[in-house]
C-alpha cells in the first residue's frame, strides 16, 4: 500500500485550500519527503526541495513565502512540486486548472505536459474542459452518472462520437467560425438522480434514440470498433 501510494500521486483542484495557509512552500513541498523518509539530513531536504521548485518553475526565494503572498499559479505549482516530491510514476490531477485564471492555465497545462514528457508521468486527468481535454489527452473516458459510456483516442472520439451522450456534448463546444454547419444536440430533460438509479440505460430519459429495450438492462461497454468503446445498444449504428 505504501509503495502505490508512492508511486501515485494526486493534483488537487483548489491550489486555495489544498495546501495549508500556515506552512511555507518549503515545508509544504518537503512534507512527503520527511513522512516518507526519502531525505538523509537537513541539507538533502533542502536541496531537495530547491530542486523540486526549480522543476515546477517556481524562484527559490519563494522558499520561505507563505501561500497568502503567491497567486493562484504559483500556489498550484507547490501543488505540483509536493505531487512529484517521491517521484511518481501515475497522477490523478483533479481539475488541476478550474480554479485559476484563463491567462494562467495555459502556463499549467504546459508545465504539466512538459514534466509528463521528461518524468515519464501518466496522468489521468479529470475535467470537464472539453479544450483542455483536447489540448492535454491521448486518451478519453467519458462518464455519465458516474459510469463510463465512451472510450477511445482523443483525435478519433472529438472526430466522431459514438454514444449518444458523447454526441451532444460535443456538439455543445463553440466553433469559432462563421456560418458553421455543425448543430447543437440539446438534450431533453435534466440529470436524473444518481441515488437508486432505475434499471438500463442511465441516459435513456435524455436520449433521442431511447427504445423500450434500453430501459431493461444496463448496456455494457463494448468495444465497437478497434480502440473504440461505447455503452450503447445502437452503438453499431453510430460508428
Ligand atoms: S442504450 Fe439506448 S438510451 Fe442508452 S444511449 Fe444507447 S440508444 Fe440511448
């Protein structure tokens, strides 16, 4: 358990209020290497965590700061730094960039796919920006009341949705051109409640394909064509 919890890390959403107002960006940082015994002495700590903020771009005269004195971006790269401290291999990154403004997400996601690149890292990154899904993935899992109904390589999945609640919310991205020809699915309904769902399809009460069939059993996913998966009955009909 030790070691997976070593080897998997997490990014939070709320740089705010994931990491605490009362310790500096060194402590901070540095707290997974004291709890997990990765530093010898004094001086690996800190040149430890000089390192760390050098990777995540971060002026090693921020050592001392406390996180009310950065802003948004800075505090999410102590977030960062204190993520790859015992050198994961695998990163959930909880919308590691709502929270921030839209000049600095950017920087984020840059720094996070150029760590990705020269760490190694896999992330699985949850969001619900679908540019930033774009910009940032190789693959896609979409989920619906919390069960996965697609998956499949981003470029091929963004080009064609199969299932039906992949198609809509991907014809609600705006497209930036005049006189565009693509059509915006509007769903019917609201989300049902996830608590005690009925039986078959859980997106059924929303769907314009909807048939007395899908209300019977849960559809399972399948994999429709190569690397292409969808939990949907018509599934066939949409590759
Ligand atoms: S299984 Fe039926 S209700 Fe569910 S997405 Fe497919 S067509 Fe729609």
């Amino acid at each position: 358990m030790n070691a997976l919890r070593t080897r998997m890390q997490m990014i939070f959403q709320d740089p705010y209020s994931s990491i605490n107002p009362r310790h500096t960006v060194a402590s901070i940082i540095g707290e997974p290497l004291k709890i997990h015994k990765k530093v010898q002495n004094n001086f690996e700590y800190e040149e430890r965590v000089r390192q760390l903020m050098n990777t995540v771009g971060l002026a090693e005269r921020l050592y001392d700061a406390y996180p009310h004195e950065l802003d948004g971006g800075r505090r999410q790269r102590i977030g960062i730094a204190r993520a790859l401290a015992l050198d994961p291999e695998f990163i959930v990154c909880d919308e590691p960039v709502s929270a921030l403004d839209v000049s600095i997400q950017a920087q984020i996601l840059n720094l996070l796919m150029d760590l990705q690149e020269k760490l190694g890292l896999t992330y699985l990154f949850i969001t619900h920006d679908l540019s930033v899904v774009k910009h940032i993935s190789d693959d896609i899992v979409i989920m619906y009341m919390g069960q996965i109904v697609e998956r499949g390589p981003t470029e091929e999945l963004f080009k064609k949705p199969i299932h039906p609640y992949g198609q809509a919310l991907l014809s609600a991205i705006p497209i930036p051109k005049l006189n565009s020809k693509r059509e915006r699915i509007i769903l019917k309904s609201e989300v049902s409640s996830p608590i005690n769902p009925k039986p078959g399809c859980r997106f059924a009460p929303r769907c314009a394909y909807a048939q007395a069939e899908c209300s019977v059993a849960d559809p399972e996913l399948l994999e429709v064509s190569p690397g292409r998966f969808a939990a949907c009955r018509l599934a066939e009909q949409f590759v």
